[in-house]
C-alpha cells in the first residue's frame, strides 16, 4: 500500500527575490570592479588591487549563483523530476570553493609583503574604501534577507570585501599620519583567515548536503517519533530526510503496521501522520505502509 502525500508549496515569488537579490549583488560588483583596478592603479595601492583581483572572482560566482538560482526555479520534468533546486546547491559550492581559492590567492599576495612592503597614496585609499564600504554593504544588506544556502555563501562574499575595505580604510587613515606600510598586508591577512574560517564552515555543510547527508539529525528523530507514535505501527525502516537546497527537504518512510488493518483505520492514520507532519513542511513525502506479514521488498540498508 502506498500513501503519496504531495505536499508541492510551489513558491515562485522566494526564488523570484532571491534571483533578483543575486542579479543586484552581480551588477553592483561588476561596476565596483571595474573602479577598483583603476583606483588600485591610480593610488598604488597593491592591497586595493588584490581586492580588485578578489572581487573580479565574486563576480564571476556570483553571475554563476544567478544563472543557477534562475534555473533553480524551473518546474520539474521527466529529466530532474525533482525539479532544479539542488542546481542552486551546486551554486554554492561553486562560490565555496573560488571563495577559497581567492583568500589563499590573497594570503600568498600579502604574506611576502610583510618583508617588503609599499607606500601607497593614502588619501586616494580612503576615497576608494569609503565607496567600497558603501557598495558592497549596499549589496550584503540585499541578499542577507535570503535564506537559501546560496545567499549565504554570496553575502559571506560581499561581507569579506566590506570587512577588507575597513581594513583599507584605517590602514589608509593611519598612513596620512605615520609611513607604517606593513599594515596593510597585516590587515588583508587577518581578515581573509577571518574569512576562510567561516567559508569552510559553510563549504562544509554544502559538501554534506550535495551528498545527502541528513539535514537535521534532531528534526529526523523527531519524525521518526511522530510516525511511531500510533497503535497501528509496529516499526518504521527506510526512513530518509534529505534536502534538495539546504531548504527544500524531502522524507520517505516505510512503516511496518502491528496488524492487517482495515482501509478506514488506514486512511485515519494517513490523516493523522499528514498533520503531525504539516509543521516540517516537507516538500515531497511519501509514506509506505507494510502489513504485519509482509516482507519488504527492499530489505537491503534499512535504517
């Protein structure tokens, strides 16, 4: 017997926001891009050009993030009959891992600086930080309303180049008054080990999620629980919960009944599961009901 509870919350409008949140992210730094390798080169300014280098990365992953997220959207069909969600997971894990590769790239620029470093034209630094504060805070306050994994890893982009024009900022302020060029090198490195720190975090959790890992160890005990919890059901195996973006999850299970009940009893049960179960807001769940003497016909990895 096979219950298919389809519980499809279609959301267009989320993905809408979340694809023209990213689209905004993207614009503002192409443009902030493009400034910074003119203002690094105008000022001297070897940090400003690192970032101009760093930012061009956040550009290129967060076009990527915006195609994805789009495609992200699409309805399902027989190819991804899950539909496109976990596109957007791919997104992340993507930005992940230029994000990464861009803080290593700064760390190997700004270690050998500290040996020898560079007077910078300081006032044109604390023009270009004042701007580079200002738009790429612009861009992370856009996307920290999102909630899908991929706005995350983009606002932890936008907050690493806020975080590194601080850095310039008082680097800049600081070298009006005393020639210390070592600063600035010192300052990109402890904001990228900052920075790695929380990406692999977040890499982490993408890594664990792309390869199915159960979401939410608590949440899955906790359903296991409300299956459990009629006369009617002897046990429950087969039991999955797995996400298709770090927000979308999707839950199978078998459930073993103590006796060979009738259809009524068995169509109250179904009623009473569907509305234990409306809270997790599952996007697809599909229950399979055994009778005392059947066998499973999937006896292999039950859980």
């Amino acid at each position: 017997m096979h219950s298919h509870n389809h519980s499809h919350h279609h959301n267009h409008s989320h993905g809408g926001e979340a694809s023209k949140r990213i689209g905004w992210a993207f614009f503002l730094n192409v443009v902030f891009t493009i400034i910074e390798f003119i203002g690094g080169w105008l000022t001297n300014s070897t940090a400003i050009m690192a970032d101009a280098v760093h930012d061009l990365g956040d550009s290129l992953s967060i076009g990527t993030a915006w195609g994805l997220n789009k495609l992200s959207d699409k309805e399902a069909n027989k190819t991804f009959s899950y539909g496109y969600k976990r596109f957007s997971l791919l997104g992340a894990l993507i930005n992940g891992l230029v994000l990464i590769t861009g803080s290593v790239w700064i760390l190997f620029e700004a270690i050998p600086r500290l040996s020898n470093p560079e007077m910078p034209q300081a006032e044109g630094m604390l023009l270009l930080s004042i701007f580079g504060i200002a738009v790429n805070g612009f861009a992370a306050y856009k996307l920290s309303g999102g909630s899908t994994l991929n706005e995350k890893v983009l606002n932890w982009h936008l907050l690493e180049d806020v975080l590194g024009w601080v850095a310039v900022l008082i680097v800049s302020i600081v070298l009006m008054f005393k020639p210390w060029a070592i600063l600035d090198p010192i300052l990109s490195i402890g904001f990228t080990l900052f920075i790695l720190f929380n990406v692999g975090r977040n890499l982490k959790e993408t890594v664990l999620l792309f390869l199915q890992a159960t979401p939410d160890k608590k949440q899955l005990e906790e359903v296991r629980n409300i299956l459990l919890e009629s006369d009617n059901v002897d046990s429950v195996h087969h039991f999955h919960i797995w996400s298709l973006d770090g927000e979308h999850n999707v839950m199978t299970a078998h459930i073993q009944l103590t006796q060979n009940i009738s259809l009524q009893t068995m169509s109250e049960l179904k009623e009473a599961l569907r509305a234990s179960l409306a809270n997790y807001d599952f996007v697809h769940t599909t229950i399979e009901f055994e009778f005392a003497d059947e066998a499973c016909r999937d006896e292999a990895d039950a859980l």
